[in-house]
C-alpha cells in the first residue's frame, strides 16, 4: 500500500511534457506587439553589418535578425500598475524614446522616471537610473566622448557619461516649460516655453556653461506640435497648411507653406559629412501620402532659407517615407503595397529621379491600412542600388522588403489579441471525403478502395509516429483532438487562426471589421451541422451600434454579419439544440443577435438569470425579465474591488463529493451561481475576499488578511468548488503567499442546500517564491483527471501547481487515516518555480502573460492550454499523467510481431501437443 501510495503521489506531482516532446502541439510566439520604431544601426567598428532594431506600442525594445526576422533580444519596459482595469494594468505611461547610438541604444520610460542604455548586439543593461526626476526628453551629443543629454521637467540639463552613465555636467534652462534637447556642432540647444515666446538656450557640450539664449517670434502651441529638434533644425506644425522652421542658432522663423491642407505630418532630418541638412516631410489626407524634399543650410549662413528641392508623387495606396545614408550621401526611400505586391523606390536627396525602383511580389496584406513605420538601408550591387526595408503596417505586420522579395514577415498584431480560443478542427472531414471518393457504379471497384484505405490506417497506426499529432491537412484532426487551431481575435475584430501542429504558423488571417471598433466579447460556437466546422462568434461596437461577426473558424471565411442599432454591453451563449446563438445585452433588454426559428424559446431559456455588474466598491446584481434587466440585490464592498472569478463555464465535474480516508464523504458545492470578490481596504491595509451566491446577494463565507499591499495586483482562479487567490504581505516574512479555500455544503456525510449557516470552507496559506501574472486551471473532457493550478510567474516561467500540493485539507502530522485519503503533509513554502516537474514553459521566456484558455481533448488524460498576453505559448498538460495513450516510444510494431510469433507457435505446438496428450493415453 505504501508503495502504491508513493507512486501515485510521484505521478500527480509531474504535470509537464517531456524534453523529447518539445516542439510537437506546442509552440511559442516571442511578439513585440504592433512596431511603431524601427531602425538600421551599425556600430562603430564592427564588420558584422548593422542591427535591426524596433520599438512597439507594447513598450518593447528589441533586436531582430535582419536576415530571419527571429528576435535576437527584446525587453519589456513596464511597471505593475494595480488600477481595476484589465486592459490598463500591466501598461505603463508609455516608452517615450528610444535612440541607437555607438554600440548601445537609449531608452526612456516609465513616464521618463527610467533611462537606460542597452547593448546593441547582446541586448544586455549598460546601465540604468531609476526614479529619477521624471525627464522630458533625451538626446545624445559626440564631441570626441559619447554623451547622453537629459532634460527634466524642472528644466535641469544633464550630460552623461555615455559609457557608465555617470552625470559629466549639469546646468539649468531658462525657459519655464523646457520641452527638448539636442546638439549640434558642439552645442546643446534646449527648447522651452516662456509665456507666448519660445526659448532656446545654447550651452557649451563639453562643460555645460550657458552661452546664450534667445527668444523665436513664433511658437509651437504645445510639445505634441513639434516635428524634429534635430541635426541642427527646429520645425513645429501651424494649422494645416503650415509647417515653421528655424534653423539652431538663429532667430529666424521661416514659414513652409503647404499648397493642399493635411491631416498628419511626419518629418524626418539627416545630414551626410557635407552638404546640407536633408529634411523629408511626409503628408496625410486621408488615405493619400505625399512627401516634400527640402535642403536647409547651416546656421553658417546667416541669410539661409529652406530650400524646396522637389515633390515625390502622390500614392493612395499604403506607404511610407524614409531618408538614409549611403557612402556620405543622403537618399529617400519609399516603400508601398497595394493588394498583389510591394515596391521599394528611391531617390537622391538632392535632385529629382528616381535611382531605384523595385516591384515586389508578396502581398503585405495591407490595402486599406497605412505603413506605420519603415526604415531602409542600401548596398551596392552588380547592376546598381539595392535596398532593403523594414516595414511596420496599421494591421500588425512587420516585415523586411529585400530587393524584389519579401525576406520575411511577422504577425506582430497577435500581441494586441483581447481574447484567446481554441478551434477543434472536424474529426470526420477526411473521412467524408474519402467515402465520396468511393462513391462509384461498380461496387467492386469501392469495395477494393475501403480495403486499402483500412489498410492504409492499419499502416499508419503501425509504423505511425506514436500517439502525437503531426501537421495534417488544413482541416483535418488527428484522432485524439490534440491538433487544434489556437484562434487570437484583436480588438477591431481581426482575428488569427495558429496552427499548434505547426509551431504557431498562421493558417489564416480575418481582417478588421472597423478600425475604430470596440471589442465585447468572442466565443467558439457550435453549428446545427453535425460534422460542420467551430463558428468564432464576435461582438463589438461600432459608434452607437453592435455588430455580431461570425466567421468560419477552420478557413477564415466570414459567414454572416448581424447588425443592432444600438451597443451592446455583453453577450451570452445560447444552447439551441445542437447549435448555439448569442444573446446580447443592449440598453439594458436582451436582444437575440441573430434570427433563429426558435427565437422565443431562446429567449425563455434566460428567464430568471442574473448577471453581476461590477463596481468601484459595489457589485449589483441584475435578473432577466420579461427580456429586460432589472435590479435584485447589491452588494456594499468594504474597500476597493481588485479582482473577480466565477467558476469555469461547461467545465466537466465527475464527482459531487470528497471521500476521506475513514470512508466518510464531504459534499462539494456546486454552483454556477457562486463569485469571489477580492477587495482591498487602503485605511487598514487588508484584503477582505467574499464568497457570493449571485442567486440573491447574499454573502457565504469572508476572509480577511491583514498587511497586505495595495500597489501589487491580486490574480484569483475559480473552479469546481474551489478558488485561490495569490497576494502581496507587508507581515513578519515579506513576500508573496498563496490562499486557497475548499467549499463543502456541510459537515462530515452531511447533504444540505445552499444556506449560508450550513457552508463548510476549508483553506490553508502557503508562502510563494514569485509575483504572478495570471492564473487558471485545468479542465479535462469528463472531469475525472486532476486539476492543476495554472501560473504565469513575473519571471516569464509557466508552471502548474497540483492541487494536492494546493490542499486546504493538508494536516500538519499525517494520520493513517490522512495517507489513505492521500493527502500530503503540509509545508508553508510551495515548490520552487523551477522545479522542471511543474514548468510548462521548458526554456521559453513568456513575456506580458495576462490570459489562459484551457480546452479539453478527446483524451481524459490531457487538455490544451494557450498562455496570451503579449506573447503566444501554447502547450499541452496531463494533471494526472498520460494514462489513456501509449507513450510515443512504445513499439507497436513489436508487440503485432510478438502477437504474431505467439500465434504462430501456438498453431505449430498445437498437433504436437495432441500427439502427446495421446500418447500419455497409450501408455496408461
């Protein structure tokens, strides 16, 4: 018995894949979300060529393989901000800056209270200053030493030391709004407001004394106005058919008028060893670009005026400008796509025609979206000019034009999904199809091809790869439900479809409905055909309307669009016999998305349901009728509600009680209708967790734990009768700790109904080594295999916690009666993180985790689970170890030849054996 205990506790204890089966059904996607900075950087010095870098919407920095678009290095600058806002917590006030220079690249953040200086080849930290007073702007400055210049918001200039970031200098800018640094010839010029007057003063590079400041008779109305203060050019935006200039160094303004107003500009400066500096302005009316080349001379020249050199053409297609540098001469470089390919065109800066021209085969699948941000570099070639690109569009692709092809391509909108789903794909497609290829007058000729399809299956399960799925056709599954597409819908309702046989490659790709669309809610629904494909279900609004878009899960084909003219506040899957609708909530009535014959039996389904609307610091619940919301009962939350879970929805329960070791039973309780709330009381710094009926409000069981912190994020998991919770404590031992309560509906063998004087909570506390991203927990098809706890640590670790390691019920001395129920005895500190039993994320780093999808297989033993957030990790996890399937290794040709040989023997021995049997008779 001890024995087979101990066996049992070693295999619910692993919950992680093998090193062999790394990389078969999972996959991992390391994103930077939507690149809204790019850059070629080539170190001083090196011969390897230059650095891709980029910069995201998502606050990342990275460096990228020019030649595979595989990222090299990445950071996430971020802080953990605790602000009830799912979509806001986790962000930060935005990376402000970044500048590539020397062998190092610049970065601002944290709302300018960071700057760091990173490594360009290894992406390791230089060096960082922390909490510092929050900076307004960065630049660098070379004279014989590299330095970096910040300026802060209380007008304090600062030179540092490139290398080590220590401060060289310091002075203090007249203006009362300082607003820019930068350098030139020596020089640091620093841009302020002073009242209707803008500022500039002028301090020597080396010591930071104050030469001189001088007034402009002009200003830009706010920072967000000004276009470059660079390269020795300060330029602002006047209206929209006015662009200002003033060269450093001078007082002068000089306007740049604009024959055709505009909505946007973008400008860009760069300067070679000699001539003029180069200024490109790009403009916008609305889906037309059209970019200006201008010279602007050196302060040198008193009298200097900008220079109009000439006009690149118009395009009404997606596009987007850039100048770069080639042997000492500045060129312009324009990348396009329209819907069946791309084009790479290029100018010299200083006269009109082009000098290269590219078509590119390979759509961007950008029309009706804008370039958002391109960066090119040239190379000499045997028949002229190459360039190459890399290109940043509005819908989340980022991708490398190389002479007349695209070199790569990635998916950088995934990052941006809202919500994360599985597509089981149809079981029996490749079977119909089959059978109809049968289908024939001569029924010998049929029954000839079922007998080699049969042994064609016999084959495969023979010398077949084992039990894991290998990438089969596009809509064809493998027979345990393992292969399944991992389908990421992003808030304008553009969705992905990945395949998990196929590390993550990208099957399909549906394009957003409306860029300025909402996102409610997305569902995997089923069709009223049998063998028909998953339905993605998405609801968003749409200015003042709600649309329900429904798409083809395994092809990306749309299938219908239901319109509602008024929006929507969330949506609920209906049951329809062997389909499934959504029923929106809209002005506080329901309304069936979608035309069914079984309208209002839909609608008579939902009568009596409640729904929880959430509050700063009160929850209220709403019942249906008649169609409409009405209020039945609120709840007052002693503090600020941080956190909220139900039980998982359609997740399978094989057992309604917990045995014990003495035989005896505790019920669970089971309820749809249950809701943890965790909420957090500043004055006294504790965090109060209620267990709520939502049927009428009333509150079952609080918990409350003193010295707790406010400022880290509290992540809670729900499921069967269980929750946990994972939370920040301010007591004797400083650290992270793990809650986690059992709900049973009474004592020992005791069945009551759900009141709140017979509920039964068990919970224990546990200390944990890390901060947590998210938490979920694992369902299976039946319910009877284990659970695990999903958790997404801070360090970018995946892991899942056993439940018997997170048991309430574990005693402190183990009884006989304790073993033979199989508990464990309790120990306050979980396992370590690493501990390779537990972690599902193998070597991979998962960067900005928020969400788990968890779906069932046909197997009982194991479920999918996808990780999102900023990154995509898909995985598979056996709670209870794979004890449905063979193992991979297992040789199935072995044991058919070993049945085989039995067989045979048994048929040779059999005469042998009678001859015998009759001559023992003889003799007797």
């Amino acid at each position: 018995m001890r024995l087979l205990y101990g066996i049992a506790a070693w295999v619910s204890l692993v919950s992680a894949i093998q090193r062999d089966q790394v990389g078969s059904l999972d996959f991992h996607l390391p994103l930077l979300g939507p690149v809204d900075g790019v850059y070629f950087h080539r170190p001083e010095g090196e011969a390897a060529g230059s650095v891709c870098l980029a910069r995201s919407s998502r606050n990342v920095l990275a460096a990228v393989h020019c030649g595979s678009g595989q990222v090299a290095w990445r950071h996430l600058l971020e802080e953990d901000l605790v602000t009830g806002d799912e979509e806001a917590e986790g962000r930060t006030d935005g990376l402000l800056k970044v500048i590539p220079y020397a062998d190092k690249v610049i970065s601002l953040s944290h709302a300018g209270r960071k700057l760091s200086s990173w490594q360009v080849q290894s992406g390791h930290n230089a060096w960082q200053l922390d909490e510092v007073t929050p900076l307004v702007d960065v630049a660098t400055h070379e004279d014989g030493v590299f330095a970096v210049l910040a300026l802060s918001q209380t007008g304090s200039v600062s030179s540092l030391d490139g290398e080590t970031g220590q401060t060289v200098w310091s002075s203090r800018a007249t203006g009362e709004v300082p607003i820019r640094v930068t350098s030139d010839a020596g020089k640091v010029f620093v841009l302020g407001l002073q009242g209707k007057a803008a500022v500039i003063d002028v301090f020597d590079g080396k010591t930071g004394k104050l030469q001189e400041s001088f007034a402009l008779p002009s200003r830009p109305a706010n920072s967000a106005d000004i276009l470059a203060f660079e390269n020795g050019v300060l330029l602002w935006r006047n209206g929209d058919r006015k662009i200002e200039l003033n060269i450093l160094g001078l007082s002068v303004v000089q306007p740049i008028q604009v024959a055709t107003a505009f909505e946007n500009v973008h400008a860009q400066t760069l300067r070679g060893k000699t001539g003029p500096t180069t200024l490109l302005l790009e403009f916008t009316s609305g889906s037309t670009r059209r970019s200006s080349v201008y010279a602007i001379p050196s302060a040198a020249d008193k009298q200097s005026k900008v220079i109009p050199v000439y006009d690149i053409p118009a395009l009404s297609t997606p596009s987007a400008s850039t100048l770069t540098l080639h042997e000492d001469e500045v060129f312009v470089v324009r990348a396009s796509s329209d819907a069946s390919s791309s084009r790479l065109e290029c100018w010299k800066a200083n006269s009109h025609g082009r000098v290269l021209d590219s078509v590119i085969i390979g759509d961007l699948r950008s029309t009706g979206k804008h370039h958002v941000a391109v960066a090119a570099e040239l190379s000499d070639g045997s028949d002229g000019l190459i360039a190459r690109a890399m290109v940043s569009t509005s819908g989340g692709q980022f991708a490398m034009l190389q002479g007349d092809a695209v070199a790569w391509s990635t998916e950088q909108g995934i990052a941006d999904a809202r919500k994360v789903l599985f597509a089981q794909l149809q079981q029996h497609a490749a079977l119909e199809a089959a059978l109809n290829e049968q289908l024939s007058e001569n029924v010998v000729v049929d029954f000839v091809a079922r007998v080699r399809r049969h042994l064609a299956k016999l084959g495969g399960l023979i010398f077949g790869p084992g039990n894991v799925a290998s990438k089969a056709g596009a809509e064809e599954s493998d027979a345990f439900g393992l292969h399944q597409y991992v389908v990421a819908v992003g808030q304008a309702g553009q969705a992905w479809a990945l395949d998990n046989a196929d590390g993550g490659a990208v099957v399909w790709y549906a394009d957003e409905v409306d860029p300025h669309a909402q996102f409610i809610d997305a569902w995997m629904t089923r069709s009223d055909e049998a063998a028909g494909a998953p339905i993605l279900s998405t609801l968003l609004n749409i200015g003042s309307s709600s649309v329900l878009i429904q798409t083809d899960a395994l092809s990306g084909r749309r299938l219908q669009t239901s319109r509602i003219n008024e929006k929507a506040d969330l949506g609920i899957v209906v049951d329809e016999g062997k389909a499934q609708t959504i029923v929106g909530v809209v002005g506080g009535k329901l309304e069936l998305l979608s035309d069914t014959s079984h309208n209002a039996a839909i609608l008579d389904s939902l009568k009596d349901l409640v729904l929880v609307r959430e509050r700063a610091e009160q929850l209220d619940g709403l019942v249906v009728s008649d169609n409409e919301l009405v209020p039945l009962w609120q709840v007052k939350l002693p503090g600020r509600l941080l956190a909220t879970a139900q039980p998982q929805q359609g997740e399978a329960i094989a057992s309604v009680g917990r045995v014990l070791g003495d035989r005896g039973v505790l019920y669970k309780l089971l309820s749809r209708k249950l809701l943890v709330a965790a909420t957090f009381d500043d004055d006294t710094s504790t965090l109060i967790v209620h267990l709520i009926d939502t049927a009428d409000g009333s509150i079952l069981h609080t918990a409350a734990h003193a010295n707790v912190s406010g400022t880290k994020p509290v992540r809670v998991v729900f499921s069967e009768n269980w929750y946990t919770y994972h939370y920040w404590v301010n007591g004797q031992v400083h650290g992270y700790e793990v809650t986690i309560s059992e709900v049973y509906v009474g004592a020992r063998n005791e069945k009551v109904n759900l009141q709140g004087d017979k509920i039964n909570v068990v919970s224990r506390s546990f200390l944990h080594d890390r901060g947590v991203r998210a938490l979920g927990a694992t369902t299976t098809l039946q319910g009877i295999t284990t659970r695990d706890v999903l958790v997404a640590h801070d360090d970018g670790t995946v892991s899942a916690l056993p439940r018997r390691l997170l048991d309430p019920r574990r005693p402190d001395t183990l009884t006989s009666s304790d073993k033979e129920e199989g508990l464990l005895a309790y120990e306050p500190a979980l396992p370590l993180a690493e501990d390779n039993k537990l972690v599902l994320s193998h070597a991979y780093h998962i960067l900005g985790a928020r969400h788990f999808t968890v779906q069932p297989t046909l197997l009982e033993s194991t479920a999918l689970v996808a990780v999102s957030g900023l990154d995509i990790f898909a995985t598979r996890v056996t709670p209870s170890m794979a004890f449905d399937i063979l193992q991979k290794s297992f040789s199935k040709f072995g044991i058919i030849v070993s049945f085989v040989a039995l067989a045979a023997a048994t048929i040779v021995m059999r005469p042998m054996a009678a001859k015998k049997r009759l001559e023992r008779q003889w003799q007797a």
